[in-house]
C-alpha cells in the first residue's frame, strides 16, 4: 500500500473508532446506536434479539416497604424472560435506573449474558451501588431467563449443576416468641423435614450497652437453642445493629450454643471491626445481603473476614454476579448463603445458582413455616407453591429457563402503590438507631 493510501484510509476510519473508542473526555458525547458494540458479533450466538421491555411495580401491601420490582424483556421470536430488580425502600429508583438501561438491551441477543452485563456496569462509568445494582440483577435474571430458553435448558444445568439431585437446603425464619412457640415449631419442623431456622435479636444497642441489654439478648440466643433443640441448625441475624465492641461480648457469651452462623454482626461497611469480631468467635460469621457486584465481596474474601457470603440476587448483579461471588469464595473455603426477602423471581433465580456450586451452604427464604399471605398471591401467579420447600429442600424447576410461566395480567390486582421507606427507629434520646 502507498503511504498516501495508507494516510488516507485512516482518514476514512478514523470517526468510527472514535465513536468506539475516544481518546478525550467527553461528558456530553452523541450516543452511539444501541446496543454498543453489537455489530461486531453479526454471526455469531444467536438470531433471537430483545425487541422490548417492561417494568412494572407491584404492591401486594400498598404499605410494604419492598413493592415488588419486575422486568420483562420480550423477542423477535416470541420467547419473554423474566427477571427481579426489587429494593428495599427504593422502588421508584430502581424503576427509572431500569429505564435508564433501554439502550443496553433493545436489540441485543440474550445469549451474550456477560457482555451485556459488563456494558451496563463498565459503561455506566459511575461504580453500581443498591439502585443501579438491583437494576442490573433483574435485566441479567431475564436475560439468563431467556438463555436457558432458547437452549432448551434450566438455568442450573447450564451453570454445570445440580450438585444434589434432592434439591436446595434451605430455612425459614423462626416466627416464634416464646419458649413454648419455639418448641411447637420444633415439632413443625420435624413433621415437614426442616433442618434449619433463623432469628434474630431483641431491641437496639448503643455502641456501648448495658448489662441488662446484652443479657437480654444472650437469653433470646439460649432459649432458641433450648425450644429447637440441638438437631435443628440455627443462624441468629445481629442485623447490624450491634457496634463491634457489643457484638464481641455476644460472640463470646454464645459460642456454647454451636450456632450455624451469627449475620452481620456490625455494620457490613466496616470491614476491619467484623474481622476483630470474627477473630474473637468460634461461631461462623455471615454477612454481604448489603453488598453489590463480585466487586464489593473482595476484601471481604481476601482478608478472610467472612466465613459465609450471603449476597441478594436482586442487589448483587443477578446470576452472573452471584455466580462470581460463589467462584471467588470456593477457593478460600467460604459458603454461599444468599439472602432472599423479596418476590418469588429473584428467589426461583437464586435457586438455580444455589444448585450449582460446590460451596454452597444453605438458602434463605423470609417465610415461616406456614406459607403466608404473599405466598399463596406467588402461587395464584406461577400456578405452584413457589419457595416452599419438601422434605426441607427447595425443588428444582424442570422447565427451560427460570422454570415458570408468568402472564403480566396477573398483576393488575396489585397496582403499584409507589415507594414506602423503609423502617427508621430511635433510641430513647432521640439519636439514629440500626435495625
């Protein structure tokens, strides 16, 4: 080629590879056609493209803090999938990030799960926290919904599982006040094969408590223990609201009663005072339902600060980013737990994760041992009693993708009632208090 040919043609290029890559800061840069970077894998995955989507707000209680948040990614070939982006105290957010993310999707092929999320965390050029997290796990819970349609397959076995051909361990919360309630839901227990139950701890501490409050709360830890008997694992959620100097006495004083975890025992942002409190226990720490993205679990990982990861599917990044918490923990020997208080998608998602790695340890649903109200409203949607366990074990869905047929119309019974914050309690002077 002559170099004046050669000068030329990169001439002839050079707006495209500005447009893909720009060498300068361009905070007011004319957007590229959507999806970015989709034209360089004509040919290749597959024909089924997303041709649109949809957000609808559900509120089962007009007065709940967590309305849930759901996505529908609709194709070219008919096929939808579904996906969970709700947030606790941040519905409206959540629903205009969703929005926000429309160019990322439209036009792209569901099979290509990991670019699609590296585009909208990468190109969002801020770092995710909760609202842009929670978006991004319900767009990657659909578009692997989508996947595992297209293939013909659940999203389990194309994550390499089931590990247990029985199904998911789980537990429910010990909805139980009293020594005479635990030990009529022992007996709940043993008929329905539950092998686990959570709790937590009564009041809210200073960060430096009483006598009277610490022993309060050590009573509740022993009677669980008394009431459930010693068969049933327990795990006790702190919830945060302990400071480190509280929650090293409560580690200590409770070692006897080989409880299965104690949850967040300080606030989750301070990662050196839970590596104190866990340096002080022989009780498994838990925490990371708070935490976004793989991104946000590394110090946790590296330092070893945790024995148990209990990252949300709904906040974390979806499948994809749980998938890569449970990837980066297994080395280090710590479980996966995931926390799961919100709707029945991200749940029936998570299951799917949980059946496929090998350090998984236990899943959390906020039910009690009797289905409640919004459990029989999931039914009346799925058409089977979703995360309700057998024999104390979550099923696994056989159908391709998530596992359930979903009619938009089921929610017209429950219109969006908008955003509800979330609990906000005091100590008696008035100050902030955690719960």
């Amino acid at each position: 080629m002559r170099r004046r040919e050669f000068f030329s043609g990169m001439l002839g290029a050079a707006p495209a590879a500005r447009a893909a890559s720009p060498l300068w800061c361009g905070c007011a840069m004319m957007p590229a056609q959507a999806p970015v970077g989709a034209e360089a894998f004509v040919g290749l995955g597959s024909k089924v493209r997303v041709t649109g989507m949809k957000v609808f707000g559900v509120s089962i209680d007009p007065k709940s803090d967590r309305p849930y948040v759901f996505v529908k990614l609709e194709t070219n070939e008919g096929l939808v999938g579904w996906g969970e982006a709700t947030l606790e105290g941040k519905a409206g957010a959540v629903i205009a990030c969703l929005n926000d993310f429309r160019d990322f999707i439209i036009g792209a092929d569901p099979i290509q799960v990991e670019h699609h999320w590296q585009s909208m965390y990468v190109h969002s050029f801020y770092r995710a926290g909760p609202v842009m997290g929670s978006a991004i796990s319900g767009i990657d819970q659909a578009l692997w919904d989508l996947r595992g349609k297209i293939l013909g397959l659940p999203v389990y076995r194309l994550l390499g599982g089931p590990f247990d051909p029985r199904g998911v361990r789980g537990y429910y919360h010990a909805r139980a006040r009293n020594l005479e309630e635990l030990r009529e839901l022992r007996g709940k227990a043993v008929q329905l094969g539950i092998t686990c139950f959570k709790s937590g701890i009564p009041g809210y501490y200073e960060w430096i408590e009483t006598h009277e409050k610490i022993s309060r709360a050590v009573k509740w830890m022993e009677t669980l223990r008394e009431g459930l008997g010693p068969d049933i694992d327990i795990g006790v959620d702190f919830h945060a609201k302990t400071s480190p100097a509280v929650a090293c006495i409560l580690v200590k004083e409770v070692e006897p009663l080989n409880l299965l975890f104690i949850e967040e025992p300080c606030p989750p942002e301070n990662v050196k005072a839970m590596a104190r409190i866990a340096r002080r226990s022989t009780t498994p720490i838990a925490t990371g339902e708070r935490l976004v993205a793989h991104y946000g679990c590394q110090q946790l990982i590296e330092m070893g600060v945790a024995d148990i990861l209990q990252v949300d599917i709904n906040h974390v990044g979806g499948i994809t980013a749980l998938s890569k918490v449970a990837a980066m923990a297994e080395p280090s020997g710590i479980a996966i737990a995931p926390h799961a208080c919100e709707g029945p998608i991200g749940a029936i998602a998570t299951l799917h994760v949980d059946a496929a790695i090998p350090n998984f340890l236990v899943q959390e649903i906020c039910s009690g041992a009797e289905p409640g109200p919004q459990e029989k409203v999931w039914e009346e949607w799925l058409g089977f009693p979703a995360m309700r366990m057998v024999d104390g074990r979550f099923p696994l869905p056989e159908k391709p993708g998530l596992g359930f047929d979903l009619h938009e119309d089921a929610f017209k019974k429950y219109p969006f009632a908008g955003t509800r914050p979330m609990a906000r309690v005091f100590h008696e002077d008035g100050s902030v208090a955690a719960w």
